[in-house]
C-alpha cells in the first residue's frame, strides 16, 4: 500500500503537467502570405519563387530570397 502510494506521489506532478500543457496548447499561427515560407520558429519568413522545372512535370524548384 504505502509503496503504490510514493509511485503513485511521484508520477502525478508530472503526469498533471503534461496535462495542463496539452489541454492549453492552442494552434495561434498566422497564414502566410502567398510567396512566402517560414520556419518551425515562426521567426525566420522569407520570400520565394517558384518555378516548375519544365524537364520533370513533378519537380518543382524553390528559389529563396531574404525577405526585406
């Protein structure tokens, strides 16, 4: 009994934070505007242009540049 009890104290802080974290995650990211990409970090939005590589009708080419 008492050692179900200390397992049981020390898993519940942490199986309460994960909790609390899950249930508050929200999905608060803004779309992009058309042209552009960015990173996981959302810190990083460049601009690009697209090009369809004529030889391959299913390869596309991505040339990036630094967004001003």
């Amino acid at each position: 009994m008492a050692t179900t009890t200390i397992a049981l104290t020390v898993i519940a802080r942490p199986f309460n934070h994960l909790n609390l974290t899950a249930w508050s995650d929200r999905d608060d990211r803004q779309p992009l505007l058309p042209g552009t990409v960015d990173d996981a970090s959302h810190l990083n939005q460049t601009q690009v242009t697209i090009k369809q590589v004529k030889s391959q009708s299913r390869v596309t080419e991505v040339d990036t540049t630094v967004c001003t």
